[in-house]
C-alpha cells in the first residue's frame, strides 16, 4: 500500500488537479479497453509537465511503488492497466498535450506524449503534410501509446510500423532521470540507437513524455479496388505482383472474408465477397504528375489476367471509395455487436499468409465445427486479425478463457511453425506475458530480462506487463 | 598479453586456418581503411561458424581478452582495428559468407554476417528481387559491417538506413550466449525490439553472425536528371518539390560542389556545375504501368519554373545515366588524387542544408582563406560529406590532426547547434569516442554506457570503440 505520506508529497508537485482519488474519476482508467482486466489504484497521477514526471517518478524510486504509465487507454492487451493490489498508480499522459513545432522543411512534428493522435494528424495537415499513422482509435489513443506498442494500423504497407516514423524521443527514467534525443535527422550514428528500446516497450523502461514523428508530402490521389477473389487466389503471389507494378505505390492491401462482410451493418450490396473473399487494395501519390487511376488500372488489369479476381470494382467516386473503407474499418464493431470475438493477432512471413488460413481454419474446425471466424486485416504485412466469433448465448469473458486456454495454443503453434508470432502489432502487456515467455528464444528472453532490469531494477516501471527485471545479463 | 594456452586452446577450436598469426598475414587486419590508425593483435581469428565464434566469446570471458570483430575493414572512423597493446583479438568474420536462403515471396534474404554486401546483392537479383543498399564500398564491406555501423549509403532516401531493412538478426553475446531473432516478419511486437541494440553498435555489445534482409521490386526504370543549380537555390524547397511531385518515388537527390566536380578526372564537359553546383536527381520505378520519364519531366518542369536550375540535363541513354553516376561515385577517389581530404560526416535537419553551407564555409574561411573545401553528399537525406582538401605538399596525417583540433570543432559546433550531428553515416568508432561524450545528452550518454555495462560489463566486445561500460543505470 502507498504511504500516505507519498500521496501528500504528490499532491504537493501536481496540485489538487494532478492527483485523482474521487472513486468516480477513478474508474475509467482502472479497466482496459476490451474490458477483460480490471484493476484498483490509490490515485491517477496527472503531471502537466515533464518535470512533474520527472517528480513523480523520484517518488515512485523512493517509496518503491509501481507506475502505470497510461496514454489513451486503448491497449489491446492490458498494457496500461493496474493490477488488483491497489498499490499501483496510474500516471496519465493526458494533460501533456501540446503540440511543440511542425517544421514543413524538416518533414517533421514535435509532440507531447500526451497528443491524441488525430490532433498530431490535423496539425500535419494545417503544415501541408501527412502523419502517415493511421489507426481505427485514432480519435482516442495518444501518442505515448502508440510509441509504446509501436503501433501498426492501416499503413504500415507503404509507410511502416510507428518505430519507422519516430526520430526523435523524450523519456523519463525510472530514477526521474531525464533522456532527451530529440532530433529530427534522418541519419544520425552516434552510438546505440536507445530510441528503440522504448518504442513497443509499454511504458516498462521509462516514460515517454515527447517525440519527434516524421512526416511525409500528402498523399492526396487515391486510387482504390474492390476486389473480389476466387476460390484459392494465392494473395502473397498477388502482393508481389500489386507491390512490383505499383512500383510500391500500394499503401493498403487489405484482406476480408465473406463472414466478417457480412458482420458489417448496412454494407453496400454492390460490393459483395468472392469466393476466396476481398482484398481491398488502395494506391496513393502526392503528385499531380503521376496518372494514380491508370496505374491501379494496369495493376488491376494484370490481377485479372492472372485469375485471382471475380471480378474488381475501382471506385469512381470519393463516396464509393468511403463505403469501401468504411466496411473495412467498422468489421471490429460488427464483431462487437455480434457478441464480441476472441482476438488473435496472428503475423506470419507474407509467403505465408494463405498456407495459415488453411491450417488455422483446419485447427478451428478440429476443435469445434460450429465455431465462426471473422478473419480480416493486414495481410499485405502478413498480419492477420483472427478472430473466433462468440457463439450467441455463451458468456463472453467465459468464451474468451476458454478459447484462450483450449484453442489459442493451437493457433500460435501453427502461426510460430511458419516462422511466425502471436502478437503482430497488439503487443505483450498483461495478457501476452505467458506466451512471450513461451514461444522467445531463450537467448532472446534472457536480454528482454537483462534490459528491463538494467532500465528497471526495483519493478516500479509498468510492473506486470510484459516481463520481469532480471540483474545482469552476462556471468561474471 | 594472453596467455599462450587461450592461443592453444583456440588452435584447437578453429583449426590452424582460423588462427592466424604470421605477421605479414595478420597485418591487412590491422590497420584501418584509411591508413589513419594502426594497432597490434597476437592473432586474427577466422571462425566458420557460430559456434566457433561462440566459442571464441567464452574463451575471450574466460581470459578477460579484448575481442574486436572485423567484416571488410572498411570503417571510416576505425571501428574495427585493435589498439596498439597487442592484447586484443581480431575476430574476422569473412569465413562466414554463406548465403542462407532467398526468398521472393516473403521478400527477404538471410546471410552469414561474413557475406560480402554486392554478394547479397547478387543473391537477391538471382530471385527478382532487389536489395536496396548502395554503398561505395559495396564490393568489399560484408553484411556484419554495414549492420554494425547502421550503414547509409546512396539509397537512404527511399529506402532507409540499414536498420530499417534489417528484419531478423542472429548475435552472439559476450559470454557466448547465441541470441536468435532471425524473423522474417514486418510486424512483430513481442517486447522490446532487442536487434536494434547490436544495429550501428560495431561490434560492442555482441557478434552479428546473420541477419535477415529485407527486399523489394527491382526498381529497373530510372530516369535521371543532371540540375545545374542556379547560386542560391533552396535545396530544402526543392527536395521538398521533388519528393512531393515525384510522390516519394525519388531514391537519389545528391549535392555535387563546382569543387567536388572538378576533382573528378575525366569529367563529362557536357555535365558542369551550375552556380549553385549540381544536384543528381533519380526517380525509379518497378512498374511497367508507370511512366518514369514522364514523372520526371513534370518534376524538372516545376524546379525550372521555380527558377532554382540553370539547366536541366535529363539522361536519354543507360550510357549517359551511368556517366552521371560516376562522377558521383568517383569523388572520393579524386580526393584521394588530390592529396587526400579531411572529412566531416554532417547530418542537420533537412530544412538546415543550405544554412549549415553558409555558416561552414564562413568558419573555414576565418579558419584560413586558403583552404580548399570538397563538399558532396545525400543532401536529401540532410548529410553532407563536408570535406577539406589536403593543401598540396602537406602532409595528410599532419593535416588530419590539426583540422580535426582547430577546424573540426567550430564544424561540428555548428551542426551541432542547427540540432544536427556530427556523424551522420559514418559512425563513432576509435575516431568520435571524444566528440561522442562531448556533444551526447548526458541523459542518453549515461544510457548507452548503462547498455555497455549490461551486454559488456568486463569490456571485451571491441573494447575502445563507441563508449566505455558503466555499472548499472538506476541508482539503488
């Protein structure tokens, strides 16, 4: 339990405004985005500056309590949740919120941790440019947690993962000691790349309270296809070809099923699944001088050539390409009103994609034929979000252990098998430590210890997400 | 000095041709690429295969002997040449250059850390695919070299530096624990992305044995332009311009000096420098459906409008495309002709380009008038190499010294304050230890040493280069 004594030297760093203890307040950020863990804390810590993290976290050395570092809550994995003790506190980010400097020349914008990520898009696009990060919680999740579950989303094809797009960062450390490496350079060797090691680290090696994102010129031409595969369609054969003949102008190749279409309220009747379901294929340019609609034609043209297409409808019209992605982007919402879905956020190698449908699919069925998946998502990085339908009528957290317990060791065995992992882009936090600590070589599991020890030896950082510290790392 | 029995008991673990110590053998191993630093071994060790460079880990703990791993010797900043005590190790990795596997589906190539980096360029050219790292020294730096000094090179650009073509990594640790990460995934968030660590750490934290590379389309159409820059033309405005207009399908955007031109032999008389000097312009393409010349022509049409180019040349032919390319490629060598050049590996924002050649040349000047300057470089990626000319009848080592004491400081200051770097591509090695601890953060110096101190706490990874281990991070 902390010390009284503590709560008072906090309340006198970060003001009435900085710590919340009203029971009321509380309750938001005490239970995880999905709603599986819930958990107690004595007070949200609220800093409004890095020197108030900076505070708190040599408070937090000095009483040995733990920190729940916490941005927009949105973690898919628990990675910002407390734990059931009551003596964990939530720090969150969210009145760090400043926008510091969008340089157009540089490509570059500068942000607190705390900036919700759409408020960091618009502020792009007020400068002319682009925040290529583009996630379904984009309206609520906050720049520190995008950093630290290294954030995939809807654009990692063209533009990469949130470590891609990181060049500068701004960390407290356990001890309150503060790290500045904020620049905005394209090149920069100068010894260990320590970014890094906070980027997908959620929050269990130090705070991130500011970051320098790249930017990119605005990919304002759009060019997208509907298309509706046959039975078979090999979709990594079909990424190269898309990729090469778009001379990687693809920014979204994205795949749908015919069940998790069908999940969708209110789709467009026009655009209907194939046998083999859908890939929803985008190109983007920022040029005036570059014919977007004839390049995805020709690309377009050679996918039906080969085979793989029933047929493929280009959108004619901003209108048509919104339906095409607003049916992409509310599956999550269908699977929701369905009666929720167990999530598996399976990647393999992108040969590989199509040889783990047939082989997850056959382990579903072997444990229960009535199960229904709705499997969609990223399959142009290899990442497949896999998701066993809650049976109408059975208890959801009940469903979700089972499936957990029964059906998910399966899958991730399969998915590992093809050189694959059981968590693409979701991450570790609490829900994911087991299996981190089953499926990581175990060389590799000895320095994910050592270095969480090296940043974190008392546990005070995020303790009970992803693992925990070890001393040393190398025999004297 | 080691002892004779770990000389013994390594003849016995790598066979008579892993153990080198005839000192007209040993001595290419010994001094650096630019003949600036020469240094003592009692032996080069050759393993041929990981376990042998395990081995040579435990061996090298057991005995507390300095260990420096060496790929193709090509380091500018000495990052791979033993001290002069006689008491470390070189630890060549050139036995281990097999090709492990290409894959054109999953777009990767993985390799022994020995390979040679044109040999994986061939590799991958082999199966369709196209390796997009570029570097001059291409045809005798192995892949262990380029990862451990985060090489940049010619396509940085378009296609990032070499961390972020690097999908897996195989390391083996200071004690002779084999780490393996060998994923050919491009989305795996299962803690913290420990490869990065041993990525531009030259060999002090671990030996990279193989690694995983990731490839894409052969961009096989290009179109070049040759831009006479008028005086004053803003770079930062033009690159912008061009990856806007060209949608980021630019891979070069290259600085040329009327100075560095003319140090060129043979020059093309058709190919001069503009007032402002030249910029070398290249778009590609792997798609058939797209028209390259075109994309360029439009893109060229708007710098002239601008007013920035004098002339514009846009290559007709693969001969005249390749003339270009080699007065780039052969600056360098007309340094070297010259007499030699001190060089300054400068990186600042993007936006700072033009800035950093003004407030440059005014400190050299103040410096001594006389000096000649040879400044070139990927300036769309914010480096310039900033070099100065070996006045004829100096001697170049001479020279070397005091530039780097009385003209190199003001230089990097100045880089420095414009939140720029001193060593942009080149890395930290023997060479930029100083200037690393001088212009580091202390909150991230305390950090790399903390990370020294975890992989390398008795200091016999490459002892001497980069930065000196610490013991612990956070205080007790």
């Amino acid at each position: 339990m902390p010390d009284t004594a503590m709560l008072q030297r906090l309340r006198e760093t970060l003001g009435e405004a900085g710590v919340l203890t009203d029971p009321e307040r509380l309750a938001p950020y005490l239970v995880d985005h999905r709603d599986l863990v819930r958990g107690k804390a004595p007070a949200v810590l609220r800093p409004s500056s890095v020197a108030q993290v900076q505070a708190i976290m040599r408070l937090a050395a000095e009483y040995r309590v733990g920190i729940v570092p916490q941005a927009g809550n949105t973690s898919y994995c628990a990675g910002a949740t407390p734990d059931a003790s009551g003596g964990q506190f939530v720090l969150s980010l969210e009145r760090l919120d400043k926008v510091r400097a969008v340089d157009p020349l540089d490509a570059a914008i500068s942000v607190d941790s705390g900036v919700i990520l759409q408020r960091a898009q618009e502020a792009a696009a007020a400068a002319g440019l682009y925040l290529p990060l583009s996630l379904g919680s984009e309206g609520s999740c906050r720049i520190g947690g995008v950093i630290g579950t290294n954030a995939g989303g809807l654009s990692v094809l063209r533009y990469g993962m949130t470590r891609d797009l990181v060049l500068g960062l701004e960390v407290v450390l356990a001890d309150g000691t503060l790290v500045s490496d904020m620049k905005k350079l394209r090149k920069n060797n100068t010894g260990y790349d320590i970014r890094q090691n906070f980027i997908g680290a959620e929050g269990t090696l130090g705070v991130v309270t500011g970051a320098v994102l790249k930017l990119i010129p605005v990919p304002h031409r759009r060019a997208t296809a509907w298309v509706e595969l046959t039975a078979g369609a090999p979709l990594p054969e079909m990424l190269a070809l898309v990729r090469r003949e778009s001379s990687d102008l693809v920014s979204s190749f994205e795949f749908i099923t015919a069940r998790s279409l069908a999940l969708v309220s209110g789709a467009d009747g026009r655009l209907k699944s194939g046998s083999g379901g859908v890939i929803l294929v985008e190109l983007s340019s920022s040029s005036q001088h570059l014919p977007i609609e004839e390049l995805l034609e020709g690309v377009m043209g050679e996918v039906v050539e080969a085979g793989w297409a029933e047929d493929v409808i280009i959108a004619q019209t901003e209108a048509q390409r919104a339906d095409m992605w607003r049916i992409r982007e509310t599956i999550p919402e269908g699977e929701k009103h369905f009666g929720g879905s167990v999530k598996h956020d399976i990647s393999v190698p992108l040969g590989r994609t199509v040889d783990f449908l047939a082989a997850g699919g056959a382990a579903v069925a072997a444990y229960d034929p009535a199960l229904e998946l709705s499997v969609y998502g990223h399959v142009g990085d290899g990442n497949l979000h896999y998701n066993v339908l809650v049976p109408p009528g059975e208890d959801r957290l009940a469903f979700t252990d089972r499936i957990g317990r029964e059906l998910a060791p399966a899958l991730y065995d399969i998915a590992i098998g093809m050189g694959g992992t059981f968590s693409a882009e979701h991450g570790v936090g609490r829900l994911k430590r087991g299996l981190l600590q089953h499926y990581a070589d175990p060389g590799r599991y000895r320095v994910l210890r050592g270095i969480k020890g090296l940043f974190d030896p008392h546990g005070v950082m995020n303790p009970g997400a992803m693992v925990d510290p070890a001393e040393g790392l190398i025999a004297d």
